[in-house]
C-alpha cells in the first residue's frame, strides 16, 4: 500500500498544556514531532472534539517508500 496514512490519536478531558504553568519542560512531545518527522510524518496537537482537554494525532506514512 502507497499512499495511505496511520493515524493515531490520544486525547483526554484534562486542562490540557496552556493551563498547566506547573508543567515543567521535556523531551515528550519534541521527540514524537521529530521521530514522526524522520518518517515523513507529523504530529499536530489540538483542543478535545468537545472543547476540553487536549489531542495528540500522529499521521505517518503507512507502507513501503
């Protein structure tokens, strides 16, 4: 298959990033965006369907080069 894309998608109900001062800095979401850019792919990162919490989707490429 040529062409296709898996998407994986994670989200939850919580306050999400912009509403955590407390977050401290990491390598979590830099290294997915990185990893998914080595493969041709992307990480895009968004508010909850129902406006709450956050969403995390990979879309990469699936099937041979």
């Amino acid at each position: 298959m040529r062409g296709a894309d898996l998407v994986v998608e994670v989200q939850d109900d919580g306050r999400g990033l912009a509403a955590s001062p407390e977050r401290a800095g990491g390598v979590g979401l830099p290294s997915m965006r990185d990893r998914a850019a080595e493969i041709g792919g992307r990480l895009e990162l968004g508010t909850g369907a129902d406006g709450r919490g956050m969403l995390v989707r990979a879309v990469l490429p699936a099937g041979a080069p």
